[in-house]
C-alpha cells in the first residue's frame, strides 16, 4: 500500500506557514506586553491611582452593595424581557404598513412614517418623562412603573427596528414576490412564507445590534422611580460617599451585552462565509 509523500514545494510551503503563524502569536505577545506596559505607565504608576482606585474599584464596598444592586437588576431584566416582545411585535407591523403597497393605503403609510420618524427623533429620557409622568397624570390612575418603562422602551425601539425590518423586507428582490404570487400565493402568504424569511435573515446582525443597545438603555428606567440597578446604586453611593456601586451595576450590564455581542460577531462572520461561497442559505 503506497503513501503520499509531498512534494519538497508542499514542505516549503507547510514550513513557510509555521514559521508565519510562531511569528504572529510572538507578535501578539509583544503587543499585548507594550499595552500592558503603557497602561501600567499611564494610569496604575500614577500618583491619584490609588484614590481613583479606592473610589471606584473598593472590593468591600462593592461586596457589600451587590445584593442590593443584583435585586435591582432583576427589575431591569424583567422589562427587558417584556420590551423584547412587545418591540418585535409593534416594530413588526409598523413595517409591514409602511411596505403596504398600492394608493389605498397611503394613510397607513404615512402614519407608519410618522411614528418612526418621531420616535427616533425624540431622546429616550424624554420618551421616558412623557409615559412615565404624563400618561399616569393624564389618566389619574396610578399604572405599575414596570408597565410604564416597558412602555416607553417600546415606543422609542420599536421605531429603530421597524426601519431595519423595512430594510431587510425592501431589499428581497422583486422576482421573489412575483414568482411567489405566479405561483398562485396572496399578499398575505408571500409576505410570510417568502418575503420575511429571506429578510429577518439578513437583518439579523443589526436587530442584534438594536438588542444590545436596549440592553443598555433599559438602566434608564431609574428616572421613573424604579428600584432598578441603577437606582439601587445611588442609594448605596450615597450611603457610602463612594462611586463603586456604579461600577458593580455597570459591570452587571457589560455582562449582560457581552453574550449578545459575541453571538452577533459569530453570526456575521458566518453570514459573510456563506455570501463568500455563493450559498443562499
């Protein structure tokens, strides 16, 4: 039974390889060293280091603050939960009316246009203000303040995201739509058997992205009086005249965006090797 030998020209080539990748992890290291160096010079090596550091980063404190700030926290992921469905909902059919096609249904359209138009223009702290305060105040009725801050979520992201749904849903090529309706297919089912999927698979890095995003923003729900993190870290700031509470509830939400951040990555790299290869799905 005879085996392959490769060529002198394959060995060259296997060598060359080695000896590239031992040179980038050497080049790595070297780089990471230099980085490590700077950061040392710069800020640890430097006279205030050591109040910044017992400001910001004192273990005690932020041992003893985590409880208070994790429960807060809780609150923070239960609206998110709630906005994540109702943003995909409304944002949803707001871009399926602002694709309405023919004259008819112009006043839909426009009303969709409005809606996305205002609501990504409007600062989310103001969005806030108004559903937190106004709408409680316009009813007289006292509403729960996790409805309130799910509200507002809502009405400010579902705007962002509709415009990617629109994208996603603009950019499958007519031909689908017309070999779906030659096919003998309504508006109804070409909308969702042929047209949605191809677009929620394309859009789906930056309606990651607007995930991320919301992730973040939702900690601004403190201004409506909610015992969230954010809120439960001033109190144990000012309890303790000492910022590291702050950093316990920032890293709580870092930690919260890391997983989401690194599948949006895995998922584009892999969206971008199947356009690469010529693959359609």
């Amino acid at each position: 039974m005879s085996t392959h030998t490769p060529s002198a020209l394959e060995l060259e080539r296997r060598a060359f390889r080695a000896r590239q990748s031992q040179r980038s992890v050497l080049v790595a290291i070297a780089s990471t060293l230099a980085f490590a160096a700077i950061v040392w010079i710069t800020v640890i090596a430097t006279p205030g280091w050591s109040a910044v550091q017992q400001a910001f980063f004192n273990p005690q404190i932020a041992l003893d603050s985590l409880p208070r700030i994790w429960e807060g926290f809780l609150v923070n992921l239960q609206v998110l939960a709630f906005s994540l469905v109702t943003v995909s909902i409304v944002a949803l059919l707001i871009a399926v009316l602002r694709t309405l096609p023919g004259p008819v249904f112009l006043p839909l359209r426009v009303l969709a246009a409005a809606y996305t138009d205002i609501f990504r223009g409007l600062p989310f702290i103001i969005v806030l203000y108004i559903v937190g305060f106004g709408i409680p105040t316009l009813t007289n009725t006292r509403i729960p303040l996790v409805l309130l801050g799910t509200l507002a979520v809502t009405l400010t992201y579902s705007a962002y995201v509709a415009e990617v749904i629109r994208a996603g849903i603009e950019a499958v090529h007519p031909s689908q739509r017309l070999a779906a309706r030659a096919l003998g297919l309504g508006y109804t089912q070409t909308l969702r058997r042929v047209v949605l999927p191809q677009a929620l698979r394309k859009i789906t890095p930056p309606l990651m992205n607007d995930f991320v995003a919301m992730q973040k923003d939702v900690g601004l729900i403190s201004i409506l009086g909610i015992m969230d993190a954010v809120l439960a870290a001033k109190i144990e700031a000012s309890q303790t005249y000492n910022f590291t509470p702050y950093v316990v509830a920032g890293i709580l939400f870092v930690l919260l965006a890391i997983p989401t951040i690194r599948l949006t990555d895995w998922y584009t790299a892999r969206l971008r090797r199947r356009e690469q290869t010529g693959a359609i799905l």
